[in-house]
C-alpha cells in the first residue's frame, strides 16, 4: 500500500539553503512540517494531505538567518505525484430486463503521474460495444 503522500497529489515544495537549515512549512498559523536540510537545492516531496491554501515556508540557516516564502496549493481529485501509478480493473456480466442478455464486459483504468501532468486512459469493452477515452 502506497503511503498518504503518495496515493492523493502533494505538491513538491523547492528551494535554496545558504547553509545547512531547517525547513519550516505552516498551512494558516500550524507548522504542518519541519526538516533538516543541506546546503544547496532542496525538494520536499513528502508533505501530507493538504487543502486549497496557502503554504508559508520558512528556510532558517545555522546563522541564525530567515527567509520566508509563499507557495499556493490546489488540490484536483485526480492529479498524482511524480512516479505513481493508479489503476483500476473491473469484469462483469451485464443483465438486461429480461435477464436473457448476459454480455461480460471489462473496464480498465490506468493513471500516471509526471511532474506537472497526470495522463489517464480507460477502456470499456464487450462483445457489443468498446469506448476508449
């Protein structure tokens, strides 16, 4: 089972430590995420579930430095992080009124996530119809 952060679309919060810090990130007035970083580009790629709202993330150096940024996070039901893979699988019979007409059918479905796009295809198929989309 994949962790929290990775079934729903977090997003990946970047910057620039001077020296080693710590990375403070709030959502309203709650540190919602803390973590102790090198010198150099940073990525955060774990942070939880999140709502519609800005984030505040603060870089505080070894020296005592601060710096403050604002990254605005927009949750859409079906985007998914960098690398994960969803999919879905379904068989069935289809039965009429009558009950006479008992066609299997197969639905597939099968997302996955890039960096900045989620591309997402499904099928549905029997022996009396086939929709692709």
């Amino acid at each position: 089972m994949l962790p929290r952060y990775k079934r729903d679309y977090t997003p990946v919060v970047r910057g620039i430590a001077e020296s080693n810090s710590t990375v403070n990130i709030y959502q309203g007035d709650y540190l919602i995420y803390t973590k102790d970083v090198p010198v150099g580009n940073f990525a955060i790629t774990d942070l939880p579930y999140l709502s519609n709202n800005q984030l505040i993330v603060e870089i505080i150096g070894e020296n005592g430095q601060v710096k403050r940024f604002n990254y605005t996070v927009t949750q859409i039901p079906m985007l998914l992080t960098e690398d994960t893979n969803r999919y879905e699988i379904s068989v069935g019979k289809y039965r009429s009124v009558d009950n006479k007409n008992l066609n299997t059918f197969v639905y597939g479905e099968y997302g996955h996530g890039f960096e900045e796009l989620t591309l997402m295809g499904a099928i549905t198929a029997s022996s009396l119809y086939y929709a692709m989309s």
